[in-house]
C-alpha cells in the first residue's frame, strides 16, 4: 500500500514518474488565466492569517462547507477568522474523493511543510503553524508566487477599472509577470436594463465619453481595449452560456439599445441578437490587436435566487447546445480573415469532444493549435475531468500544440493546481508507454511534456517574460 501523497502520487508506472520527476516537475508556470487581485501583488501583501489567504472568495471550499451542514456565517458570513477555519477543518475529512481534498493537502504541504491532514483535531495546530508563516517576508503574496516558480499571472479586469495595480506591479520589474485580462462581460448583459445603464454610464466615464448610441458604446470598448493593451494585456475572456451568431441589421442594434436607455426589458431574441454583434465586434478588436480570445461556456449561474449575493459559489454545470453556435460565430470571423487566436472551454464534460473537433475546423497557417480546446475547468479540474479533457484533445486534435493548465483562482496557495495536472498528464502518457501504445522515448515525450507544461504557452501567448 503507497503512502498518502507520496512522491509518486497519481504516477502509475515508472515510465510516468521519469517523465514527470525528470520533465515536468521542474517547468515555470504560465498562469494565463485566474482571478487573482492584482493590488495584493502591487503592495506584495502579507495575510493576517490563514483564513485571509486560503478562504478568502474560495467557492470551492464555501460549496463544500454548505454541503456539509455549515451556516453561511462560516462562509461568506461575519464569523471569526478562526471559526470559519475552523468550520473548513471539519468539512475536510468529509470531502474524500473531491479534488478538494488532494488540494488541501498539497497546498498545506507545498507551501508550509505540512504532511498531517487537517481535520478537527489538527485544525488549531495547522491555523497557528500556517499563520505564524504567512507574517514572514518568505509567505508575501509575490513570495508565494516564486515559491511554485510563476512566471506570469494573467488577471481578470472588466473594462472599467483603472488597472493602476497593474502600472505599479509594471514598474517594480520583478517576477512574475502580472498582465491584465480584458473581460467586458457587463457590456453584452442586457437582460436587466437598469443594472447595464449603470454600467453603460460607468464605461462612459472610464472611456471619459458619453454612450448614447450603439456606435458610441464600441467607441468607449475600442478606447478601454487599447487602454489595457498599453498596460500589457494579450487576452480577453468572456463568460457565457453560449455563443451566438444571429443575423441582424444596424437598425435592429439601434432599437433594442435605444429600448435599453429607457429601461425596457429586452425579449430573449433581443438578448440573443444583441450578443451576437457585441462579442462579434469584441472579437474584431482581438484580432486587430492581436490577442488571444477565451470563452469559457455552459456555466448555469446564480441559480439560488435565496443566495446572499451573486457569484459566491452557487453555480452548475448547464446543458445547453453549443455546437451550431460557436461554428457560427467562428466562421462569421474566419470567413473575413478577422478570427484571432481562441481557447473554448466549456464546464459540460459532454461538450468535449465537440469543442475538440471544433478547434481543427479554424486552425490554419502559421499557427500551431490556433483554436485550442482550454483545459478542464471548473467542476471539471479533477482526475476524471482531465483525463477526458486530454483524451479528446488528444484523440480529436494534436494534444503536442496544447496549452495547459489555469488555476482560474482567486487564492494565492493554488498553484500546486498545475502539479497536480502535469502529475495526471505525465501518468496518462505513461500508461500509454507501458501498454506499448507509444515507443519508450522518455526524451522525445518529456519534450512534448515539457511543451504542454509551459513551451507551448510561451509561444502561443507572446507575453513580455523576464530574461
């Protein structure tokens, strides 16, 4: 019987743990997607404890610790730092089999030294350990970044923030990279008029321009993606249930903005229409500038209409039809020689192979991988989740061109996220070698592993890395 969490964990032969220990382990992380705030980076903050740094915003952790009976007071609620520790202590030992209990272990092991396993009795112990650590100059949130060797953070900022953070993390020149996402999601979300005017009126004032027509509101997202340009951004992202590629005319984007502005709430083929020309023109700036576009697609969210406020962990996987919809709107784009660079992703495991068959329809000359099929995400970044994410990548397109892993966090102690995929990819490839289904050249597949693991990310982002 193996050791819990031993050196060879999830590595199922030796072939695997070459292949990992020799070529994976030791790779740089490209994190070009995650939530992290920017202004810890900027002012290299110290938590107060280990609440702050582990529980602060964790979805994961809150949905878990809902399931298991604890009040929202633990959550997102007024309880103690302690007490909600505390409350996430006695969830752990009930989480077996959930990604989230491999997690914990590994973060407390990354970046503590902690090998016993948090439950109710080492809850105190551990909280004062970690707590202790974390008001060293060695437990800062830019040391904890270069203690799992982080070269870039990609963050995520709608097109109304000021992105000072960034200009500040910019000028400090060290390690790791911290460049901003371009995610203007609150443009294209009509369906309750009062919130968007509010919005609307809150991108007028970044774009320092008054938005009262359809081609003014493109004008204010023109002025804010070249704005995050200059501050370094190469990426945008969109999170949407779908993507949509209706046909409309110029006066069929004037009425419903004009029936917008006076507040009348849009039918669902004005919702749909609406988004199809927004993310069209969004995705023309992309290419424009030369960016790389992410969709992150079939998310149900907010679906507890009793929750204590939105985006706080009470999302699903959603079933909806995606296939037409993104063939649609790629080839509006492609057909005009204006489809950047694209990573779909999508939180249905079932959409996989679709997504993956997708991607080689739009690849073309001289970009390896040009439309990618994005890691397993979400309720998907599991052992099962990834292997089917790898297994149709590799079986639909060329899995060689892929680029990795995300941490789509917002805490500072997930990077070991990326060693546990690079852990199952290595073991995947290595069940492969032992079977005879692939030759038994370690150097050959530790290069493709290597490639996979930060390479391939590299190349496909073109972010300005440190010498």
């Amino acid at each position: 019987m193996r050791e819990f969490l031993d050196e060879n964990f999830l590595l199922r032969n030796n072939a695997a743990e070459i292949l990992y220990h020799e070529y994976a382990a030791e790779m740089p992380i490209i994190d070009y997607h995650c939530h992290l705030p920017a202004e810890d980076i900027a002012v290299d903050r110290r938590f107060q404890n280990l609440t702050h740094a582990w529980l602060e915003g964790d979805h994961y952790k809150w949905r878990a610790m809902r399931m298991n009976g604890i009040h929202e007071d633990y959550c997102s609620g007024p309880a103690s730092d302690f007490d909600k520790f505390d409350a996430w202590a006695r969830t752990v030992p009930y989480t077996i089999m959930n990604p989230l209990y491999h997690w914990t272990h590994l973060e407390l092991r990354r970046y503590f030294g902690i090998r016993a396993l948090l439950e109710p009795s080492s809850s105190e112990k551990i909280y004062d350990q970690c707590t202790e650590l974390l008001q060293t100059p060695g437990y800062s949130c830019r040391a904890l970044l270069n203690q799992m060797n982080v070269h870039v953070v990609c963050t995520t900022n709608d097109p109304i923030e000021d992105l000072s953070a960034h200009a500040v993390i910019a000028q400090q020149s060290q390690r790791p990279v911290v460049v901003p996402g371009f995610r203007a999601d609150k443009a294209s979300q009509i369906r309750d008029p009062l919130v968007w005017c509010e919005y609307i009126l809150a991108l007028g004032e970044a774009a320092n321009l008054n938005i009262t027509s359809p081609n003014d509101l493109l004008e204010a997202l023109q002025l804010r993606h070249d704005f995050f340009a200059e501050n370094g951004c190469m990426v945008s992202d969109h999170g949407e249930e779908e993507l949509f590629a209706e046909n409309y005319t110029s006066a069929d984007i004037q009425r419903i903005f004009d029936r917008m502005l006076k507040q009348v709430r849009p039918s669902d083929s004005e919702i749909v229409i609406f988004k199809s020309w927004l993310l069209y023109e969004l995705a023309k700036m992309d290419h424009a500038a030369g960016w790389t576009q992410q969709f992150h697609l079939s998310a149900l969210r907010n679906n507890n209409s009793r929750a204590p406020q939105s985006d706080s962990g009470y999302d699903s996987i959603g079933d909806f039809a995606i296939a037409k919809g993104v063939s649609r709107f790629l080839d509006r784009l492609n057909a005009t020689d204006q489809l950047a660079r694209t990573i779909l992703y999508s939180v249905n495991p079932t959409h996989n192979e679709v997504l993956a068959s997708m991607c080689g329809n739009f690849c073309e000359h001289p970009i390896a991988g040009k439309i990618q099929f994005g890691t397993a995400w979400w309720f998907m970044d599991q052992i099962d989740g990834m292997e089917r994410q790898l297994t149709a990548f590799a079986n639909m397109g060329l899995l060689s061109h892929f680029v990795g892993m995300l941490t789509d966090s917002r805490s500072f102690l997930s990077f070991p996220r990326h060693e546990y995929f690079r852990r199952i990819l290595c073991s995947m490839i290595g069940v492969q070698v032992h079977d005879g289904e692939l030759p038994y050249d370690l150097p050959w597949l530790g290069e493709i592993l290597q490639d996979i693991c930060y390479n391939n990310a590299r190349d496909f982002f073109r972010f300005r890395l440190p010498e």
